[in-house]
C-alpha cells in the first residue's frame, strides 16, 4: 500500500492546504484512509497524525475500514424517517452484526446512513452499490440482503 501512496504523493504538492485533496486521492485509490497512509502523510506534509485524524474525522466522506463487496447506503432523510427507516437500520445492524460506518467481518457488507439519497417516493430506501431498493421494510431487508451473499458465495 506504501508504494501507491508514495506515487499520489510524489504528483502531488504537499502543502498543508493540500490535505483534504490528498486524503480523498488516497480514499479513491485505495478505499478507505488506512493508519500507515495517515502516518506517510503526516511525515510527508510534516503533520501529526492526530491533526490528520481531526480533518478527517471531521468529514463524512472519509472512511477508516475497507468497505465490503457490497455497500450499503440507508437512507434517514425525512421521508424515509416517518416512514420507517429507523427500524429498517436496526434490522440491518442487527442482522448483519455490525453499526454504520462499519464493514462485516467477512468483508462482504458494509454499512453507511446517508442523510438523503433523492429517492422520497420509493421511502424507505436503500442502495447497495449503486442499485436502489424501494419501500424496504425490516422484513425485505433480510431478504435483499440475503440475495447479494447468495452472489458472494
């Protein structure tokens, strides 16, 4: 992983204005902001590590876990709250045994709350990798999410 932060940091200027841009480079290539990628950027832009995880903690785009082969995005805007989202994440969680901003132990799921995917007339609903579900219940989620093991496997 070294090698390929190495070269994002070579083409990039390491100015301290530059972080938030070089995080997101680093997230796009490699999936999330690993330990060793802050440590190579704070001896790069000659920064503690502590004020890295600052910035980055302060951003929702930045992740800390490999997302899994199936992301999950559930939406808790204001449609999909009063029409039961809430419940929906609890069953998620609780099926899947992780919280949000977490990725299952066998890599294949991983969960985010977004504050509103643009989809109210399909509320609740949630995207896995892009493809949307609508009027999801803590009944269905189960079985959409048992669907894409089936494809893991």
């Amino acid at each position: 992983m070294s090698q390929a932060i190495d070269k994002i940091l070579e083409h990039t200027s390491t100015e301290r204005d530059n972080l938030i841009p070089i995080l997101q480079e680093i997230q796009e290539k490699e999936g999330f902001l690993s330990e060793e990628a802050i440590t190579l950027v704070g001896k790069k832009i000659k920064l503690p590590t502590s004020k890295i995880y600052g910035v980055a903690t302060f951003y929702n785009q930045f992740r800390f876990e490999p997302q899994g082969k199936y992301h999950i995005q559930l939406c808790r805007g204001t449609a999909c709250h009063v029409l039961g989202s809430a419940t929906v994440l609890a069953e998620v969680e609780k099926f899947l045994k992780i919280k949000a901003g977490q990725t299952s132990k066998d890599g294949i799921f991983s969960l985010e709350i977004v504050a509103c995917i643009g989809a109210c007339g399909l509320a609740p609903v949630i995207s896995v990798n892009g493809n949307f579900h609508a009027k999801v219940t803590s009944e269905s989620i189960k079985e959409i999410i048992n669907s894409y093991r089936q494809k893991a496997e």
